[in-house]
C-alpha cells in the first residue's frame, strides 16, 4: 500500500511538473517579444500603462508601420533622408565582407525597401479609410501639425529596416524642470533629449519644447528603446559571430564588444547606442530600486517560497476545474482514466505503468468522487486562503490562477462598496463575462494581450474578512454562496451553477463572520514559509542587488519579521541601499519590525533595570526614579503594549528578592495597572502610568535583566478566539434535543469533557457489527447515535493537504474539532519564545546548546503528553471510518424518513442491520455523495480485480464491465455493506484464480457471473464457500 | 401513522377550504389555519420524544412534562403545576446552582403550558438592527432557540450590548402577539438565561421594559445566583429557588436511569457517583454514562471520571505549592494561558484553584487564600486581562506561602 501512494505521490508530482514544463515553455514564447532583461520590469510597464490616463492605444513595436503612416503623408523627404542613412548604416555592420556579398546584400536590401514602401502605401491608404470611421482617433495629422499639437517626433532606427519611426504624444510642461535629477522620468526624457539631439535639430527643438509625461504608444519609451537595441545589437553580434565563425576564432564576449568599438564609422552608431542602452539600464535599476517587493515579486509557480504543500493543494484545486472551464481532462481523471475505461486500458497494451494504478485505482475513484459533484466541478467551488500577513496568500492566488491557465480578476474588498449588490454585480460580471474595461480595449488590444484575455477569467476577492461582518456583510456572504451553488436569483435568473473558480483570500480563516462559508469553501491555510527559504530568498536578492550580506544577520531579519518577506523586503532595502551592504548590525532584533516593538523592548529594559547616569542629573530628589520614569511612560504612546509587555517580563525580571514579596507587589501593581487601563475614570490613564511607575520602583533593585520579550498575549487571543469558535460551531451543530449542548456557553467546560468518553467506546478491533460482541456492538450503536445528536461526525480534515498520503486513512478528525479543547499540557502553540539577551539581541547559542534546551523541553512535553489528565480513549482509525459512515448512514435513514414517511426501505429488526437497498430519486443523489463513492469504489474494484486476475482473457473484461455501467443509468442503487471498513471485501471465485482450468466454459460462466453480481447487489452476505475476503 | 395523520388534516384543511374560500372569509380562513397546525403540532411531538433516544443521558432522562420530576426538584414542580393550571404565570426567577435543574424545570413549565408544541424549538443565529442613539446603529448577533411559544436567548453573549438586547426582543415579542384558537390574544415567553452575567444597565433596561410589556409577554430569568439580579428586578418576579439535589437523590436519578438502560448498577458505585458529582445532577448523570462507557458490567470499584482541566488546575495548585520561585511562576503563567484559551471561565480557574490550594493548607492560610482569590477575582471583573489577575493571585499565593514557611522553620 505504501508503495502505491508513493506512485500516486510521484505521478501528481511528474504531472504538475509537466504543467511547470508547459508553462515555462509559455513563458519562453512570450518572453521572445521582451528581451530577458526587461522582463524583471514588467510590473513597472503595467503599472506605467494602467496609471497613465492616456487615450494611447496599445501597439506593439510591430505595429509602429501603420501608426507612423498615419500621420506620415508629407515626409517624404524625411524618408528619403532616412534611406541614404540606411543605406550606409546597412552595409556598415559587415565591413569584412566580400564585394560580392556586400552587392548582394545591397540589393536585396533595396529589394526589401521597395516592397516595404509599396506595402506603406498601401497601409496608409487602408487606414485612411478606417481611421474615418475610427471614433476616438486623434484627427490625422502631418508632422508639422503633429508638432504643433504638442508631439515630438523622433524617429529611432532600426538597424534591420529603418523605414519606421516612433511618434510620441508629449504633454507640456515648462523646460526649465527638466534639468532636475529628482525624477526619474526626467531622466529617460533627458536620454531621449540626447537622442534627438543626434537625430537632427528637430528633434532637438523639440525637446527644448516642454516635455513631462510621455503618453506611450505601448510601451514605455526606454523599453522600446532597449527592445530596438537588442534586435541591433543581436543583429551585429549575429554578423560578428558569422564573421568570426568563418575566420576560425571564438571571440569572447568582451572581445566582441571591443570589435564592436573599434567598428570606426559603422559602429560608432551602436557605441553610441551603447552609451545610452548602459545609462537606461541605470536608470531602470533606479527606477526598479522603488521597490525590490514588486521588483522581486514571484512570477512562476516555481518561485513561490510560501509553503509547497497549500501552494500545490491550491493549484490542484484550481486544476480541477479544467474539466468546466477548458474542457480538459481534470489530473484526477487524467490518472485513473486508463481504470475506468477498460477499452482506454486495452488500447494502451497495459504497460507497467497501468499496473501500478490498479492497485489504488478505487482509492483515486473514491476520491474523485468525493471531491467533484455530478456535473464535475469540485465539490468546494470556492477556495479561501487563509494566511498571516506577508505569508504571500495574494502572490499565490494569483501565480496559481495564471499557472493554471487563467487570468485574474481581482477585486478587493476592502476597497468595494459594502452593498451586497454591488459585490455581487461585481462578482457576476467577473465570472460570467469579460470586463467591462477589456470589453472597451477591445479594438486595439495587441496580440499579446490578446492572447492573455482569451484565457477565461478566475475571480480572487481579497481581504474577505472586510466586508463579511453585519447584517448587510452576511447579505454579500450568502450571496456569495449562492452563487456558488448556482441558485442565485431563483430558479429562473440563475445562470446555473458557478462556471468560474473564486478564490477568496482572508487573514483569519476563523473569523466568525466566516463561518458559514468555511463549510463550503475548499479551506487553504498558507503556513509561513520555511525559514531557509526565506533566507534563501534574501540572499539571492541581495546577490541581485549586488549587495555583500551577512548571511546570520539575513536569517535573523527573516526570524524577527516572523518570516513575513513582505517586511524582511523593505527592511533590507531600506537598510541596506545607501551602503551596500547588510550587515549583524543592520539586522533587527526581535520586534522592530513593528515599529513601536523596539521602543516597547527598551522601554521594558528602563523599567525593570534603568538607572541612567543622566537620569540622576535631570531629576534630583528622592522621587527622581518615580517622576523619570512617570515622564518616560508617558511619551510612550501605545498603553496596550506597555501593560502587556510589562506583565510579560515580569518573571524573568531578576529583582533581587528570595521572598517573593516583591514580586506578588509587582503583580499587583500590573494587575491595578490592568483595572485603571480599563476604567472610565478621568485621570485613570494617570493612574496607570503611576502604578507602571510603580512596578519600575519594586524592580529597582534588580540589576541584571537577562531577556526581554514581546508579549505574548495576543497570541493567546487569537488562539482562544479560534477555540471559541470552535465551540460555538458545535453549539450550533448539536441537535435540538441535546439541550446540554445546544445553547449553553459553559457545555465546553462541564458536557465536553465526558462526550468525548462516551463517543470513543471500546469497540476492539472495529471490524464491524460482524465481529462485536453483544456489549460492543450495543456501545458502538450508542456512540453513534451520541454523535451524531452531539452534531459531531469524523472527516477528513481539509486543511490537511490531498497530497499528505500518510495522515489520508488516520487523518478522520473529530469536525467540530472539539477535541482540540481538552489538549493541555504542550502550551498555546506559537508562545514558546527564544530568549534574547539584554542588548536587545537573540542570544546566540551553540549547536549543542540549542538541541540540548530543544531536547529538554521536548521531554517536558512529552511526559506531560503522555502522563494523560483524563484516561479516556480514543478511537482507532477503523472505528472512526466506521462511526463516521453510520453517523452518514442514520443521517440518509432520516432523511428518507422525512422524504417518503411511508417507508420505502425495510426498518431494522432487533438490532440487527442487514443488508438495506434503497433507491433514490437523483435529486438525493447529489446530497449522497459518500455512499456515492462508496458504490463507485466497489465497482471500480469489481473492475480492478476481474483485471488482475484474469490474466490472459481479456476480452472478458470488456464485456463483463459494459453491460454494468449501462444499467446503473437512471436509478442508482445504494447498497449498504455491513461492517465496511478501508479494507475492500469482494467475491472472488476459485475460476478466476485458475482461469486455465475453465477457459472452456467462458462464456456460460460469464451470464453466471452477471447472476451472481445482481444476487450479490442484493445479499452479499450469501456468499458460500467459494467467496473469501480479500 | 403521523404521515396518515398529516394527510387527514390536509384533506380536511383543502375540503373546508373550499367551503370557506368561496365566501371569502378570510379570518375564518386564518382560524382553519390555526386549527390545523395545532393538529400537526400535537402529532410530531410524538415524533420529537422519539427523537430524544437517542441523545445524552441526560438529555435523554430530563423530564418533559412536571409531572416527571419525581426525585429531585418535586416539590418546586408541584408548586409550579399549581401556578400555572390557569395558564398563564407571572414572570419568574429561577436561580439555583449549576446542574441543579432550573432550565429542566423552565422546560417542562413551558411544555405544561403550552402542550408539546413548546418542544417543538429551533435555533437560529438572528440579528438585530437597532438605534442605540439617534445617529448611531448597533448590530447584534445572537443565538436564539424559540418555538411558537417561548425565545430563549442569552443576553450577555452580547458583551455590553445586552441592555440593547433585551429591550429590543421583548419589543419585538410584543409587535408579534399570538392569537390562539379562542381568538384571545395570549402571551409569549421570554427565557433569559444567565441573568445574573447582565450588566446592571440591562437589568435596569429589562426593569423598565418588564413592565411596559407584560400584557404581551412573561420572563422567566435565570441565574446561578440571586444576589447579582437587581432588587428591583427580583421584585417584579416570582422568584423560584432550585437547590441543589443532595447525594440521595441523585442516587435514586441514577438507579432510575439505570433501570430505564436496562443496567445493572451496583450500589457503592452509584453513591460514588453521586458524591464526585457534589450535588451537580448534570455531572452525576455524565459521569455514569462515562462510567458506563469505559467498563460495563459496573465494577464496584470502577474510577469515576472527571474533567481534564480540573485535573490540569490540581496539578498547577500542586506545582504551586512544590515550589515559589519566578521561574515556577513563569511555568504557571503557560499553564494558565492553556485552561484560557481551551476556554474554561477565568472565574471558574480561580474557584478551582482556590479550592485545590486550600485543601492542604491549615485554617489560617485557608482564609488568607481565599481573601487574595476573591480580591483578583473582583479585579477580574474591573479589568480586562484575566491572565494578569490569576498570575497577580498565583504570586501573592507564592509570597505569603514562602513567609509562612520561613517563619515556620525559622
């Protein structure tokens, strides 16, 4: 079995790899458009096009023929110009070459020329004629009105066919300005000023014209630049390459480079351009040094550093939804295809391959059942990530979305309006069709774009948490869900179900205004990244960023941001851009990453040890310690923080005291602090800050302070608000009738402790009511019965990933998780802290010390773990599986019951559950989806087994299989197998061992066996002698 | 059968209806309505009690009706049988201890005034939307369990926003009178639970609203104790005190429901029961079922289970008492944080803890605990930290126990 998980392990892995593989293949075509090296700038393109409010339409460099030819009717003598230029820049780049060659070249040059401006000519006319009828066009134009509108004209060059020119609108702005360095933008201008001063005084006039804002055609302007220059240089060094080829040397980079200096006339051009591709690249680390956040932010799957297993359990999710949105095959059915289809199997000649499915084939079919509906979009159609902040739940959702083929529409919830209409109007639009905003586009849009917009949209709503609280937020919620199971708006509005994957994004998945929607949601709890990672991360950059770091100083900026890139990203940038280096001392310590953190940590040195030299000076008198440090707390600002790190530090404070009295003074002292802070009094503040004053007095004999640390109290908070609601879930989950459950707030201190003794009875091996005795089985029946009126059942738990195989049988948790409430002795998980000396850094322990101190606290837990408070048990994994499914089984029962009272099933006798068949009309069906599974797993296995043991008759397969398939169309049958546990029990018969022996009698036994599957539909309790269990 | 008995009343509601409908008389209409719900509601009730079987014991066992208390609370029940014969009650105070009885009580009250519909309940999360002032709106959220009868919420759920709360259903409740089959306007019931957790301002707000609208509806309050409801609010009800059951009899609850499982259940075991329950029939009732659950047939001397976090505070009290150092104090503080957060009541843990203490402490330190208890527990109440106060009482607990040591061998 193990073996088996592995292959399903490595298959999930080879396919998503396969999908990186594609995907990275994408990535490589488009990428062919942008040179490499702007690739990293993309954001900043975006963010240029989206910010600039300009009517520009969106061309590609490609398209620049036709926008040129435009405005381009009366320069012809600029063309002509241009021609002689090209002419001799075009035999420049290849000097060496012979005379013929360079004939050749010529001409086909001249060749190509003509073609080009026949092609213009007709170009132009064709948009003369649709620019008529264009609605927002700019009024054709000529140059000289074009420059009196406000453009500049330049042309730029290109070395392979020079005959296109770039026409930028430019909005005006006084001259003078331009000779600041303090804008970037000024600077590319100013790189573009020095372009057209070389193209000719035109130009030049021009960009003595005022110049700020260049509304790009479509790209920024330094990119298209950058774009022209590659093709130029590539062009060149292709040609040198050549030449060097044919002379037999392998010229180094650097000596092309040279080569390319020394190119006296020709070249000189491209030096220059040279110059000036250098300075841009300069000016774009300046400009891209605005943020490493966005210049670093991930762009493949593959970079993602937030924990693999959510980022894969995101993903597959997504990839589920393939069979809806591209009609593909979804990587569930991908597998186990060759299993269900016997003709697919035999098609394929059954490799090894197929071999190794059969084996977990039901496992895979059972699971595809679970987690995709009838029509097969996932059972879950909406995915919440959950995640501290800077855990990277938006970078992921939206890597994923484009990962898995589509494209993200993004709204924030924050930002929206709180109306539930509006969310939902914009929740519909998202899904159901293009936005309104591409819709607009849609002309001009380039083919790239185009590409991208093709791809259907997935909606990802961040900041969930936001809007979901009130009345008018759980109007948005509902509605929401609605939407996902497509009854939105009744039965005729309805569009039918969700056709789009949402992904909702929220810090708190246990918020409890979420709570309705976690039940129906895919949960994805993104757990901060591993800390190598982080550091790993970091380093990369910095070596990017040419910046020599620390690598100790990086790991503690990744501890003491608590693993947040987010923070870890701006704290190295900002300290470390002016100098160029990060260094231990650059470092924060723990803390300052919130900014007040660091004065709360000093503050809490000056309370529990400070007697500053200068405070002797500043306040003279007996009362000096109280008033300095009465000042001292008052500028503070954050009195939450004071009084909680105050308390937090008190017991490792070392004041000198062997009696304790001062201590339970202190604590008093915090504890008046604590009443004051809440009070309503006037001067309580005043009170508070005394009686913290107060704590500094008892503290003043203490001189050393080993540690401080942030406090820890919050973490509590949280902790226990998730606890709540917990509890208020199972509140609400417990049948009417458990009156002590239902309704009472204190049923988790007083009922909880012996419900989870009653539920978890001795029931041996659970093998099923089979093999109990008497007083097992009875126990048993009661224990489900206490569930499930407790509103208690055992599912798998769904934060734990499908790809976790190990915990995949074990892992049935109590749901509500009301289990987690009577864990004591491991601590609040996340208050276990790391001493940090009294400079303010983490102490630095040896490799030996820390596992020594890790170890000890290990074996604390442990015995605490495993001295027990309660002697209660706990049920196995077996006797889980089993309540789980009779919890399922009597919640089927009654629903039955209150669908047809009249009884269509037969009602147990005496305890004893035989074998019910029931049917349903497919209208349960769809709310019956384990015992769904549970007949598909049997017939899959049923398939399985008839392949494994048939051996060489393989078209018995074939025909026994088909006929079944058929007859399950229309009606479904629901057979209840007695005592069902993980392990697959079927017939199997001494022929099908020993095909040999029978092959002569095939075919009658075939219409036997038929028999036998309808008589075992029926009882498969009358199995006779030739049945065995597998 | 019920499915037969809904199907009459459906035939006989659509044969009258066409009599009626044709004259279009539309409160005799309602009237018919009226008639065939209570129909119904009479005929799943059957329905609901099977439904209790399979529950918690003491789910299972509570009496429905007041006529089945027999053991405990017996005579209250006959008192109240009495009240209510005419139907209708005055609003009423039940207050008692934990475990005691008092919401069985109040069910079985409602059952007996309204039949077996009042069982008929279900819980649902409402909202409500109200003015706290003329600019400024308050939402509240809470959980309420009602039948056609009665609402039962619990007010201080709500944090400070309870006095909005009650006055706003009892409001509510009085837009909505029911009208019974007679045609008289009758009364709803109002079940407040944990009264005494209400702020003082809702108990005024409830004081004023009492009495505004007690033609439409009857309160019936509940509290563990009657000293934190306001005089004025204890004047306007009836109050009904529920004791305590004593040790005999929850023994004869016990042997009933033993007899009722078909059990056998041995004597030493049962009084054993009952003495662990200290006199919390709830607890008596749980722990035998756990009892039953961990080792049947009954062994006489078979260990009667009790909760996980009264065993955790034991073995802090014992930590406690072990050792009085900071770096034990900063064990505790851990240990503290985990009862908080697996929510047990910071009331509750200084109760327990005070208990567990002074149980091997002499008279004189006995009164010395549980005066520092009481005054962090008071502190409790004013502040809004409660690790802060627990730890604040652990570490008085540490210095006064050291100096009585120290004096002691010194």
């Amino acid at each position: 079995m193990e073996e088996t998980y592995i292959d399903e392990d490595e298959e999930d892995m080879a396919f998503l790899a396969e999908q990186d593989l594609d995907d990275d293949e994408e990535n490589a075509g488009g990428a062919t458009q942008n040179p490499p090296g702007t690739q990293d700038l993309d954001w900043l393109e975006n963010e240029a096009n989206g910010g600039a409010t300009q009517n520009s339409n969106k061309r590609g460099p490609s398209d620049f023929e036709k926008n040129n030819t435009e405005n381009d009717d009366d320069d012809d003598g600029d063309d002509a110009e241009k021609a002689a230029a090209k002419k001799k820049r075009s035999i420049n780049p290849t000097p060496s070459l012979t005379e013929e060659e360079l004939a050749k070249e010529l001409a086909e040059k001249k060749r190509k020329q003509q073609e080009l401006e026949r092609k213009e000519r007709e170009l132009e006319l064709e948009l003369l004629r649709y620019k008529s009828v264009a609605r927002n066009a700019p009024p054709l134009l000529t140059s000289a009105e074009a420059v009196s509108a406000g453009f500049r004209v330049i042309s730029v060059t290109d070395p392979k066919d020079s005959t296109h020119r770039v026409y930028l609108k430019v909005e005006e702005r006084p001259f003078g300005e331009l000779d600041g360095d303090s804008n970037d933008e000024n600077d590319v201008l100013l790189s573009e000023n020095q372009l057209a001063r070389k193209k000719g005084k035109r130009g030049y006039d021009h960009a003595r014209a005022t110049i700020n804002r260049i509304h790009l055609l479509n790209e920024p302007i330094n990119d298209m630049l950058m774009e022209i220059e590659e093709k130029k240089s590539a062009a060149l060094a292709a040609s040198l390459e050549e030449q060097a080829n044919r002379e037999n040397t392998m010229p180094t980079e650097e000596e092309m480079r040279s080569a390319e200096e020394e190119e006296t006339m020709s070249v000189e051009d491209f030096a220059e351009m040279q110059r000036k591709k250098k300075k841009i690249i300069e000016l774009k680390a300046k400009i891209a040094s605005a943020s490493w956040l966005t210049k670093y932010a991930p762009r493949k799957f593959t970079d993602l550093i937030s924990d693999e297993r959510s980022n894969r359990e995101l993903l597959r999710w997504l990839k589920m939804w393939d069979k809806i949105v591209f009609n593909k095959k979804t990587p569930d059915q991908m597998m186990n295809h060759s299993i269900i289809n016997p003709s697919v199997m035999k098609a394929s000649n059954g490799q090894n391959r197929n071999n190794n499915y059969n084996n977990n084939s039901s496992k895979y079919q059972q699971k595809t059942e679970e987690l995709y509906d009838a029509s097969g979009r996932p059972m879950k159609k909406i995915a919440l990530v959950s995640g501290g902040p800077g855990s990277g739940k938006t970078t992921l959702a939206h890597i994923a979305a484009k990962h898995a083929g589509y494209r993200v529409v993004e709204i924030n919830a924050a930002s929206t309006q709180k109306s539930t209409n509006g969310l939902v109007e914009a929740v519909k639009q998202a899904v159901e069709m293009r936005s309104v905003l591409e819709s607009m586009k849609g002309i001009s849009v380039s083919t790239r774009s185009d590409s991208q917009n093709a791809r259907p949209n997935c909606l990802v709503i961040d900041e969930i948490d936001a809007i979901f609280g009130g009345n008018e937020g759980k109007g948005a919620m509902s509605a929401l869900l609605k939407l996902a199971n497509g009854t939105l708006g009744g039965k005729k509005n309805s569009n039918g179900p969700l056709n789009r994957p949402i992904i909702l994004i929220c810090n708190d998945m246990y918020s409890a205004a979420l709570r309705q929607l976690r039940d129906a949601s895919k949960l994805v709890r993104l757990r901060p990244p591993l800390a190598a990672r982080v550091t790993g991360r970091l380093r990369e950059i910095s070596s990017k960023e040419k910046i020599s770091s620390d690598p100790r100083a990086l790991s503690q900026l990744a501890e003491t941001c608590e693993l947040d890139i987010r923070a870890c990203l701006n704290h190295l940038q900002y300290k470390s851009l002016a100098r160029g280096k990060f260094t231990m001392a650059d470092a924060p310590i723990s803390g300052e990453s919130k900014d007040v953190g660091a004065k709360a940590l000093e503050m809490m040195r000056d309370v529990y040890r400070g007697r500053h030299a200068f405070m002797e000076k500043t306040y003279p008198g007996p009362a000096k310690h109280f008033s300095w440090m009465y000042d001292r707390l008052e500028t503070f600002g954050d009195d939450n923080l004071l009084l909680e790190s105050t308390f937090e530090n008190l017991p490792s404070a070392k004041l000198n005291d062997s009696t304790m009295e001062m201590f339970a003074l202190a604590s008093n002292d915090i504890s008046n602090a604590d009443i004051f802070k809440s009070s309503k009094l006037a001067n309580s503040t005043d009170y508070f800050y005394g009686q913290i004053a107060s704590v500094h007095h008892r503290a003043s004999g203490c001189s050393t302070m080993d540690s401080v640390e942030f406090p820890k109290i919050k973490t509590a908070e949280r902790e226990l608000q998730r606890k709540r609601e917990i509890t208020k879930e199972w509140m609400e989950k417990a049948k009417i009738d458990s009156r002590s459950i239902s309704m009472r707030n204190s049923s988790s201190v007083d009922v909880l402790p012996y419900v989870l003794t009653i539920i978890a009875p001795d029931v041996g091996r659970a093998a099923g009511y089979d093999f109990m005795s008497q007083n097992e089985s009875e126990v048993l029946k009661r224990a489900v019965d206490v569930t499930r009126s407790a509103g208690l059942t055992y599912a798998k738990t769904s934060s734990k990933g499908s790809f976790d195989r190990s915990t995949y049988s074990a892992g049935l948790q109590l749901q509500p998780a009301i289990d987690e409430l009577v864990k004591y002795g491991c601590g609040v998980p996340g208050m276990v802290s790391k001493p940090i000396s009294a400079n303010g850094a983490a102490i630095r322990m040896s490799r030996e010390e820390w596992i020594a101190q890790r170890n000890a606290l290990n074996d604390e837990r442990d015995k605490l773990r495993n001295e027990k408070l309660v002697d209660r048990r706990e049920l196995g994994p077996n006797a889980r599986e089993l309540v789980a499914r009779e919890v399922t089984m009597d919640e089927i029962r009654e629903r039955a019951r209150s669908y047809n009272p009249e009884g269509v099933f037969t009602p147990e006798k005496g305890g004893e559950r035989g074998v019910e068949k029931k049917q349903f009309t497919n209208q349960n069906v769809v709310n019956l989806p384990q015992s769904a599974a549970y007949d598909e797993m049997k017939k899959a296995s049923n398939a399985r087994l008839e392949l494994g043991f048939s051996g060489g008759n393989k078209h018995r397969i074939a025909a026994s299989t088909k006929p079944k398939s058929l007859t399950t169309v229309g009606v479904t049958k629901y057979k209840y197998n007695e005592g069902f546990t993980n392990a697959l029990r079927r017939t199997v018969y001494m022929k099908d061992l020993f095909p040999g022996m029978v092959a002569s009698k095939d075919v009658e036994e075939e219409e036997g066996e038929k028999e036998e599957d309808e008589k075992e539909a029926i009882n498969n309790k009358n199995r006779g002698e030739e049945a065995m269990m597998v | 059968m019920h499915g037969g008995n809904i199907f009459v009343c459906v035939f006989l509601f659509f044969r009258l209806f066409r009599l009626f409908a044709l004259r279009a008389n539309f409160s005799s209409l309602s009237l018919l309505l009226l008639l065939c719900f209570s129909i119904i509601t009479k005929n799943t009730s059957q329905n609901l009690i099977s439904s209790y079987i399979m529950s918690l014991w003491v789910d299972k066992y509570r009496p429905i009706e007041l006529n089945q208390c027999e053991h405990v609370n017996a005579s209250v029940a006959n008192h109240l049988k009495e009240l209510v014969k005419d139907g209708d009650c005055p609003h009423l105070l039940f207050y008692g201890p934990s475990g005691s009885g008092k919401k069985s009580l109040v069910l079985a009250l409602l059952s007996t005034i309204f039949g077996p519909g009042a069982h008929k309940t279900k819980v649902e999360q409402k909202t409500w939307k109200i003015d706290a002032t003329s600019t400024r709106k308050i939402e509240v959220d809470l959980m309420t369990q009602s039948s056609n009868y009665h609402i039962e919420i619990n007010p201080s759920d709500a944090g400070y926003k309870d006095r909005y709360v009650v006055q706003e259903v009892i409001k509510e409740m009085a837009r909505s009178r029911p009208i019974d089959a007679q045609g008289n306007a009758g009364y709803k019931i109002l079940v407040l639970t944990e009264c005494d957790k209400l702020s003082k301002e809702a108990q005024h707000g409830l004081r004023r609203t009492m009495e505004k609208y007690s033609s439409a509806c009857r309160l019936i309050l509940i509290a563990d104790s009657v000293n934190r409801v306001l005089e004025a609010v204890r004047s306007r009800c009836l109050p009904v005190r529920v004791a305590a059951p004593r040790a005999e009899d929850i023994e004869k609850v016990l042997y009933d429901i033993a007899a009722k499982e078909k059990l056998t259940l041995p004597p030493q075991l049962c009084s054993k029961v009952a003495v662990f329950a200290k006199r919390d029939l709830r607890r008596a009732i749980l722990a035998l079922e756990a009892c039953r659950v961990a080792n049947y047939p009954f062994k006489e001397t078979q260990s009667v289970q009790t909760t996980d976090w009264e065993l955790y505070i034991a073995q802090i009290a014992a930590e406690i008492l072990a050792e009085q150092s900071p770096k034990r104090l900063l064990q505790v503080r851990g240990r503290i944080y985990e009862l908080l957060v697996n929510c047990i009541p910071p009331t509750l843990i200084f109760q327990t803890l005070c208990f567990y203490l002074s149980k091997r402490l002499d008279d004189e330190m006995k009164h010395e605990v549980i005066r520092w208890a009481a005054q962090f527990e008071h502190k409790l109440q004013l502040g809004s930290k409660a690790i802060i106060h627990i730890e604040a009482f652990i570490a008085q607990f540490m210095a006064t126990y050291k100096r009585k040591l120290i004096s002691a061998f010194a």
